[in-house]
C-alpha cells in the first residue's frame, strides 16, 4: 500500500533540488496558559521585521487563535480553509500590523492529524512555497503538551518556551522540556522569561529552570532574554495595537527590543545554514508516520 507520507517526501525531494534560500522555523510554547505568549510572538516578529528581517508568524493555537485580536484585524480566511483545500498559502495570509505577514488560527488545526493523503500533500506543498519567501516562519502554538503542539516543537530548529517567574509557571514549562526530552528528540529550547520585575528576577528564574535541566536531563538550556511586567501591554492588548508599537518607549518595549538584539548577533553568528521549510516538513514527516 502507498504510504501516507509518499507525495510529502517526493515533494521534500524535488525542493532539495531546488536548492532555495532557507527559512527559519521557531516554534513559542508553553506549559500555562496566559503568560504572554502570544504577545511575545507578536512582538518579537514584529522587532525582527523592524531590522530588516521578513516574518511570517503562523498562529497555531488551537481554540485560542488570537494572534489577530492582538492587532485588531479581521480574519476572513484561515488555516482551516488551507487545510480543506479551499484556499491557497497565499489567499490566507494577511497583512498585520506594520504589515507584518500572519496566518490565523482556526478551530480547524484539529484535524491536522486526521487529514487525508491528498489534504496532507496539499497542506505540504502549499507550505513548502513559503520557503525562501520569507527569513522567519514563527509558529504560536497552545499551551501545554497536545499532540499538534508537540509535532510542531519536535520539527521545528529551535523552540522558545515562554515562562513567567510564578512557580506553577515556571514548573509547567519545565514539564514541557522534560516530556520532549524523554521523547528521546533533540531540540533547541530557549527561555523566555515574561513578566519580571527586574533583571536579576529573570536571571534567577531562567537558572533554577536551566539547573534543574541541567541536574536531570543533562541538557544546557539556555536564556534568550527577559520582559518586563509592565502595564503597557495590558493597555496595548485593549487597545488592539502591539505594545511595541502603542508603547515603544514603555519597560516591556525596551526589554523585548534588547532581547531581540541578542537573539539578532546569535543568529547572525551562528553560521550553519537552517534546514528552512524543507527540514521542518522531513520531520513533520517522519511524526506523521
Ligand atoms: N510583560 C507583561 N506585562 C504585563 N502584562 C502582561 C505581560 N505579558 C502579558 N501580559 C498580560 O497577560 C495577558 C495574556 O497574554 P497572552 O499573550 O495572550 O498570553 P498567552 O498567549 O500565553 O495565553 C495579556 O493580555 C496581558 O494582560
Ligand atoms: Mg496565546
């Protein structure tokens, strides 16, 4: 019988032979709901586009889409209609804030795993036309282990966990590390303390969530930076305007800004060519099997 992955993998094939500029794929989780996620991906993709880089934030939280709430646009069209081959990659995505390429989130993710050989190779191929397009594919995922969530975090090249330094929240996300972990895959995670009042609150929590990695899974986890807690963003998310944009000048602003400077010059050092599109969708593959 023909395997379900077989029109994926010759379209992995003949991309390899294209041999297209890669795209970064990064995928934002967390153990709690509620810590900021969705506010830091936005933010953060928003502070990439700012220096020159092309984003493209894909809104993969299941049930609680709100990348576009967050800014204040309509979605007309979303993954589910991608998925139900109703519309091309390109009919649904839409223009954000600062022009910001974005995909919605729809009920329909769900069925990511349900679909049909042909709905998978549509999804696939249609995918696949976003590599080269543009720098950073950045996927907001839902809180907590699902099974989605978990495709996304094991197929993409670096994960960032979003943490706040409460104890449950921080507890919650080093579940998530520990669970992928013992799935005996290798993954770049990186913390993203949200919510700190000061430097030195950041720098604690990310050393107690990086000791205990460290101590009993043997793996380095390194910080990518702090946000402040601060009540521009609360405003920012009534007001339907990205904090970076309604309160350049706010904590939050300038904390994230730094972060994303640091996440700049480790990107730019880091020399290895990312495995783009065409990497993230092999080992969605291989997950899918
Ligand atoms: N740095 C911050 N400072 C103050 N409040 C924040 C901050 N980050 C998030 N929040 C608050 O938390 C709420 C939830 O954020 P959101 O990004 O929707 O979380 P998640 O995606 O993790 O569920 C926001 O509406 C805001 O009120
Ligand atoms: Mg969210």
């Amino acid at each position: 019988m023909k395997d379900q992955a077989e029109g994926l993998r010759n379209l992995v094939q003949i991309q390899n032979d294209k041999g297209t500029k890669s795209t970064r794929i990064i995928t934002v989780t967390s153990g709690k709901g509620g810590v900021g996620k969705s506010n830091v991906t936005l933010n953060f993709a928003l502070a990439l586009q700012s220096q020159g880089y092309k984003v493209l934030v894909f809104d993969a939280d299941i049930g609680l889409a709100n990348i576009d709430v967050l800014m204040g646009v309509s979605s007309k069209y979303n993954l589910y209609h991608l998925l139900k081959k109703e519309k091309t990659i390109w009919e649904i995505i839409q223009k954000g804030s600062n022009n910001l390429d974005f995909i919605a989130g729809g009920s329909g993710f769900n069925d990511l795993i349900r679909l049909t050989e042909e709905e998978l190779d549509y999804f696939a191929e249609q995918v696949m036309q976003l590599n080269g397009y543009v720098d950073f594919i950045i996927f907001d995922t839902g809180a907590g282990l699902s099974k989605e969530t978990m495709k996304f975090i094991l197929a993409a090249e670096e994960t960032f966990v979003v943490t706040t330094p409460e104890p449950t929240s921080i507890t919650d996300a080093y579940a998530i590390i520990k669970m992928v972990n013992s799935m005996g895959h290798d993954v770049s995670f990186k913390l993203i303390i949200n919510r700190v009042t000061d430097w030195k609150e950041g720098k604690q929590t990310a050393d107690k969530i990086a000791l205990v990695a460290n101590q009993f899974l043997g793996i380095q986890i390194p910080a990518l930076g702090f946000v402040e807690d601060d009540s521009s963003v609360s405003k920012a998310v009534k007001k339907q305007v990205p904090f970076t944009i309604a309160f350049p000048n706010s904590a939050a602003a300038k904390s994230l800004q730094s972060l994303v400077d640091d996440y700049i010059k480790g990107y730019r050092v880091m020399g290895t060519p990312s495995s783009g599109v065409k990497g993230f969708l092999n080992k969605m593959l291989k997950l899918l099997k």
